[in-house]
C-alpha cells in the first residue's frame, strides 16, 4: 500500500511540475510568438519524440524481461526442491528419507517466512542459507546400503545440484535494477519531451493544459513502471512466494 501510494504521488507530482512549466512559459511567453515557431518545433518535437519513445521502449522490454526470468529462477528452484523431496521416497533407510523431507519443508518455509521478506530489502536471510547448507552436510554424510538407495540417492543428488545452479541464479537476480544513468537519460528525456510541448501555443488554455497532462500522465505512468518492475521481489509488482507455497502443500 505504501508503494502504490507513493507511486501515486510520483505521478501526481510530475503532472503538478509539468502544468508549472506550461504555466510559466504562458505568462513569459506570447501566442503568436510560439505560433511563428510551430512549423520548426513540430519537426524537432517529431524527432525528439520517436527518440524518446524508442529509448523508453526498450528500458521496459528490458526489465520487463528481467522480472520475468527472475519469476522463471524462482518457479525452477521450487520444482527442484520439490524433486529432492519426491526422489526421497525411493531411498529404504527411513531415518534419511524422514530428514531429507524435513528439510525440504524447512527450507520452503524459510523461503517464505525469511528469504523472500529479505530480498525485498535487497538481502538474503541467514535462515535459509543454513538450511541450504544442512542439505550438503546430510548428503555428504550419507552412504547409501543397497543399489536402490544408490540409484535414488544419486538422483536426489541430481535434484540437490539443480537447486544449487538454480539458488545461485536466484541470488543474481537480486541485484537487477536500471543504472543510474540511465535513470537519469529517461528523466532529462522526460522533461525535454514534455518541454517541447509548451511550443505549440493554443488560444485556449485549457486545451493546451489538457494535451500537457496527458502527455505527462503518459510518461509518468510508464516511468513508474518501470520503477516499479526493475526489481522483481520489491515495490508495487513483485514476485511472490506462491512456488514455494505450493512445494510445502505436498506435505499434506
């Protein structure tokens, strides 16, 4: 709710700056003076435009397809979780069948409880690193007895390697965010493009005022998206921990 709401007043402020501007250049400026520069601006403002348009087109495509891997990183270590905890069953020696399924739900609900509340502050929780690591000790320790517990031990193993490959994509996935510069190409493309705007005079304020907001409104929007998908377990959109909800409903 904070999120949004702070995206709301993002929103609203970047209208509330862009009327100041047209506003300012009303007062300083004569209507027949930016009608003599309609025919020049009209073309710059074109080009301009499709620029702009281009640029933050491909910023979202980007962290739109970030967010959606990051989604594919978490859903793919849910199943192997899941793999280690169904491979289990195969294996005769009960007490290590009975610790392996132990782990495979203290490790989903760290996942929900810990891990997830962390990397919405960009951190990783202490919890579900030491359950990840318990998995390592009780497989290293463990000699399978006969050809099945062999067989099905190497596959929980194969399924306990995925998980590695797969936390390991996870945590890199963190980190994804748009460079600093970058946000500031969009926000100074922003206030050119909306600037540009306050070139075609109309007689009628209000008209002008209207095409203003909703040029503004329309970049605003687009600008908070991205804000908001440029990571993906934080902010309005964001990543939850369903996967593995449905990892810990296989114990019942």
């Amino acid at each position: 709710m904070g999120d949004l709401l702070l995206s709301v007043i993002i929103l609203l402020g970047i209208i509330f700056l862009s009327l100041s501007g047209l506003a300012l250049i009303r007062r300083s400026v004569s209507i027949s003076t930016l009608e003599s520069h309609h025919e020049v601006a009209g073309f710059i403002y074109a080009v301009v435009g499709v620029v702009y348009a281009v640029l933050i087109a491909f910023v979202v495509l980007v962290v739109w397809e970030q967010f959606n891997t990051a989604n594919e990183k978490i859903e793919y270590e849910a199943a192997n979780t899941a793999g280690i905890y169904r491979n289990s069953f195969g294996i005769q020696d009960k007490e290590f069948q009975h610790k392996v399924q132990m782990l495979v739900k203290e490790y989903s609900v760290t996942m929900i409880q810990n891990e997830f509340p962390a990397m919405a502050n960009m951190e990783l929780s202490k919890e579900n690193r030491a359950v990840y690591n318990n998995f390592w000790k009780l497989f290293i320790g463990f000699i399978p007895q006969n050809e099945q517990d062999k067989f099905w031990y190497t596959k929980t193993v194969e399924s306990l390697e995925k998980l590695q490959e797969s936390r390991r994509l996870r945590l890199l996935s963190i980190d994804y965010g748009v460079p600093g510069y970058m946000w500031f190409v969009l926000v100074l493309g922003a206030v050119i493009t909306i600037g540009f705007s306050y070139l075609f005079g109309t007689k009628k304020m209000l008209a002008h005022a209207v095409m203003v907001i909703c040029l503004s409104g329309i970049i605003g929007l687009v600008l908070v998206l991205i804000d908001a998908l440029e990571h993906p377990f934080s902010g309005i959109i964001h990543i939850n921990h369903e996967s593995f909800a449905s990892v810990l409903r296989l114990f019942q």
